[in-house]
C-alpha cells in the first residue's frame, strides 16, 4: 500500500520516513513532498492510498490540499499532522470528512498506530466494495439468464415443460410463491424503436414499484412486444394483479401516447408454459390488431364455421369478379368478428381459399401462380399477410388486380 507524507519541514519528513517501520506495517516506502504543490502531483501520478499531511504549510495548507483531494479522488483518506494551535481547524477537516488527526509531537508508535488503523479499514471498505460489485455483476448475470428463461417460456409454450424444473429453482428456490402470473404486452406501434424502449423503461419500473423490483420478470419477446410473469406472493390476490397490469398499461398509455394490447392469463404453477402458449396464442388472434385487455378467461368455445367455396371464388376471378371475392372475404372476416370466432387459425383457413382459387384461375389463364409476384419476397409477404385483416384485405386487392392486368395481355 503507499502512503504520502506532505509537511514543509524536512526534519519530520525525515523522521516519518526513516522512525517508522513502514514495510512491517503493510507500506512501501512513503512519498515524501514539501508542498501541496509537490503532492498533488505525486497524487495524480503514483495511485496513492493514503495522504498524511500537516495543517499549516506555506501556501497551499493542508485544508485546502484535502478541499482538491476529495475532488479528486474522495476514496483516499487523509490524517492530518496538527499542533494545539491549529486543532480547531483540524476538527474542521474532521467534520469534512477527514480519517484522523496526529497531535504534535506525537510519539511514532501512536502514528504507527493510526496509520495501520486507516491501513485495515481502507483494506475492508475495498473488500466490501468489490463483494458489493460482484453481487451486482450476479445480480446482472442472473437477470439475463431469467430473461432467457422467460423468452423461451413464451415462444415455446408447452415444450418448455422440461425447462420447469429451472425454471424454478431460480424464481423460487424456497417454493414460497403461490404461482405465476404471465402476461403480454404489445405495442400497436411496434415500428417506433424509441417508444419501445420508453415503454419497457416505464412498464419496468411501475412494476418494480407495484410488486417489487425482484418480484417479477420482463423480457421483450419480437419487436414492441414484451412477456411479463409476476411472481405470486402469497398474500396477493390474482385479481390485484390484474389490477397492477391494468394500471400499468394505463399509466404507459398516458404518459408516452403509446397505444398496447394487454393479454392476460390466470395464475399458474406447474402448468405455466401452457398459459404462457395460450397468451400468445390469444395475441396472434387479434388479427384486427386492437388495442386493449384481452384476457383468457373472455375465450368463448369454437365455433364450426363452414368452409368458403373455393370453385366459386376460382371461376369469379377468372371472369373478372374478383372484386366480388374480395368483398366476400371482408364480409366472411366482420361477420367472424361479430360472432367472435374470428382467429388467427379462420384468417389461415380464408387464406389457403383464396390461394387455391387464385392458382386455379390462373392455371386456366394459361399463367403460373408465382407470376403475380415480384420474386419470392413477395411471394413470402403474400403467404404471411392472413396474420393480420388489413395486410390480408389490401395482398387480396393486389393480387386480383396483377390478375386481371396479366389476364389483359
């Protein structure tokens, strides 16, 4: 460890260096200087540990020398030399900050002494210092792993059955919780990057204050969309959860202007990837992609709906009326709404009608379905475009129309 001595007379400098059995102590060989001047520099350049320094000196004092220090490098502490006279300004430093203070003359073993004290306890504070900092790097550790924990529970689903297991050996080593409570957050503008990360800064700490700031996990799982799962302590209500969901959804909508669909499921234990699949199963079934509480306990039973007539819609478009189809599927989507059977899976089912009539009509125009598309992007957009209503209605509108451009030529 080193040490700085700072005094204007060269005898106690002297006396300091060689009375005092500085290697036995813990110490290389001090740094001796003049002045503040002199010491600032040492200061800057030698990762001094400990500065030891009189009161009055000419120019610069030692009260002034530890007003820059502390501006400096406040982790260093400092003892001050002082005679009677100036010991009320030695308890001026003191109260500032200072470590301690030497009356002179004092015999080398009290300052031997005081400087092993400052020694050991500088010795602690850094060790407790660096115990502090690698829990805050496992802190972080484990909260990426958890995240990736909880990614995965929403993007598999059932399959995260045999992840279970760890899953709750790190959120509830002590089997304490009465379950979890997942839920999904979704932005309906999911394009705004900034407004994301606003939103999942502003979700994250309502949570943190509502239920505590390791009392739940938020992970964003695809772009503007993020998985929540509150750990269910067993003196809260599941319906005050809901509530704290609610309300957070809430404050981000008012305060950032950033409209979000809110699905939530019911508390779970074992059976939480299950809940956590029918989650996002709900959220790819807002075809409409509104906003608002979508919650599970609202699904209603399946309801049977007959398949549209794919020869009909064939020999319509080849003939020149598929605005008629087009119309058809939007009429065939608001009457699923209203009836509320409308789902991802119906919205699959129109899709793969109206591809099969459309490569039927085009077999009969003498063309191959794939000409209607610039390449297999658009290929790739058209068989993807059922997962929403508008993106669907507007890939129907364009293809009947190429249709009917190629049929012309």
């Amino acid at each position: 460890m080193k040490i700085l001595i700072v005094d204007d007379n060269p005898d106690i400098l002297e006396g300091l260096s060689g009375g005092i059995a500085w290697e036995e102590n813990g110490f290389e060989p001090p740094f001796l200087a003049e002045h503040a001047m002199a010491a600032k520099e040492i200061l800057t350049k030698e990762g001094i540990d400990i500065l030891m320094t009189d009161i009055e000196m000419p120019g610069e004092s030692g009260l002034a020398l530890f007003d820059w220090l502390k501006e400096y490098d406040p982790g260093i502490p400092c003892i001050f030399l002082t005679s009677h006279a100036s010991f009320s300004y030695c308890q001026q430093a003191m109260r500032n900050g200072g470590y301690d203070y030497i009356l002179q003359p004092a015999r080398l073993s009290e300052i031997e002494s005081v400087i092993r004290r400052c020694r050991e306890e500088l010795i602690g504070r850094r060790r407790n210092r660096a115990l502090l900092e690698k829990g805050r790097e496992y802190d972080r550790v484990f909260l990426v792993a958890l995240k990736q924990l909880c990614y995965s529970l929403f993007t598999k689903g059932d399959a995260f059955g045999s992840q279970m297991e760890e899953w709750t050996a790190q959120t509830d080593p002590d089997g304490e919780l009465s379950g979890y409570l997942p839920a999904v957050f979704a932005l309906m503008d999911k394009g705004d990057r900034e407004k994301a990360e606003a939103f999942q800064e502003m979700l994250s700490g309502l949570l943190s204050g509502a239920v505590g700031a390791k009392q739940y996990i938020l992970t964003e799982l695809t772009p503007g969309a993020f998985g929540v799962v509150l750990f269910s302590a067993p003196d809260r209500e599941e319906a005050a959860e809901l509530r704290i969901l609610a309300e957070a959804q809430a404050e981000c909508r008012d305060a950032l202007a950033a409209e979000s669909a809110l699905y939530t499921g019911m508390r779970a234990k074992r059976d939480l990837p299950h809940m956590a699949g029918r989650l996002m199963a709900l959220r790819r079934d807002n075809v409409y992609e509104r906003s608002g509480i979508f919650s599970l306990t609202d699904e209603t039973a399946p309801v049977q709906i007959r398949d549209p007539d794919r020869k009909k819609w064939e020999n319509q478009i080849v003939s020149g009326d598929g605005v008629l189809v087009q119309n058809q599927i939007r009429n065939l989507i608001r009457h699923a709404d209203a009836e509320g059977t409308l789902s991802l899976e119906y919205m699959k089912l129109l899709a793969g009608s109206y591809r099969e009539a459309l490569t039927g009509a085009c077999h009969q125009a003498g063309f191959h379905f794939h000409e209607l598309f610039e390449g297999n992007r658009g290929l790739r957009q058209f068989e993807e475009a059922y997962q929403h209503v508008t993106t669907f209605i507007d890939a129907v509108e364009r293809t009947r129309q190429e249709f009917d451009r190629r049929r012309r030529e």
